[in-house]
C-alpha cells in the first residue's frame, strides 16, 4: 500500500495543505486511526512504530488544545451531544462523506478527533487550532460557543493503542 516512511510524508503534506487551506483527499487522522485498529496486519516493526510515534503526536496535539480551549472558557458538550455512528474500522465512502461535513472552516482540515462548534451556526465547525476565527462570538459566553468532542476516544484507549 505504502512505503515504510510514508508517513512523515503524510504529516508534511497534511500541515501544507491546511497552511494553504486546501482540503484533502482523505483525512490522515482518520487513516492513522484506522490503521492502529489493524497493526497485526502491518508487515514490519518499522511502519508499526512509526505509526505509534505519528498516533501519539497527534493525541498530544489533541489533548493540549483542547486543555487550552477548555481553560480559556469553551464548554465540553461531548456528554450532550448524539453523534450519527460512524465506521472505524475501515476507510470506505460513507466514512469519506462523514469526514466532509467535518471540515474546518478555516484550514480545510478534517476534524476527525474532535472539533468545535458555535450556537451561532448550524454547519460551521473548526478544528482546535482555528476556533477563535469561527465567528464573533464571545468565547467568555458558555452557551454560544461549545466545544463538541466530534469522536470521542478516551485517553486510555489511545494509548493503549501507541503503547506497541
């Protein structure tokens, strides 16, 4: 499918597309994810590392921004929120077709992970790193603006799942 340093090529070419706000193909998260759900299938001990270390940056990523949200006054509505269900274990096109409708506004990125979302707008969403030019609203005002933890993997799960 890949070559075994393939995804430090992913991850440069994920940040160069949101830096130009260009949508992708196919959202890397989500490609990462699903491929720690299959790391028996992988053929060498290189690609599965590689895989935990690129699944551990990005969990990182994930629960520092959204500590930074949180602290500076945006709601987890995670627990309040019913989200359609959405196929894990494999990259197909209904799943592509759900990662459209999670796109950020700003940087085309796909929020797979998690995103956030404003009273204010009934489609609007946005990755952690761009919610403050979502819209106009107060931060500081609990009920406009939300986080919605779009898929909500516990911390334990990921790590369970980089600890290879």
């Amino acid at each position: 499918f890949a070559l075994q340093d393939w995804i430090p090529h992913a991850v440069d070419a994920s940040e160069r597309y949101r830096t130009f706000a260009r949508p992708s193909v196919f959202s890397h998260d989500r490609l990462v994810y699903t491929m720690a759900h299959h790391i028996g299938e992988l053929r060498t001990p290189v690609i599965c590392k590689s895989l935990s270390q690129e699944l551990r940056r990005l969990m990182q990523e994930e629960l520092l921004l959204r500590q930074k949200l949180i602290k500076a006054g945006v709601r987890d509505v995670s627990k309040d929120v019913d989200l359609p269900p959405n196929r894990l274990d494999k990259l197909d096109e209904e799943s592509a077709d759900y990662d459209d409708k999670r796109m950020c506004h700003s940087c085309k990125h796909i929020c797979f992970f998690s995103a956030v979302c404003c009273e204010c707008s009934d489609s609007k969403v946005s990755c952690l790193r761009h919610s403050h030019y979502m819209c106009r609203c107060s931060i500081n005002v609990s009920k406009l603006r939300q986080v919605c933890w779009k898929f909500v993997f516990s911390v334990y799960r990921i790590s369970f799942l980089t600890n290879l």
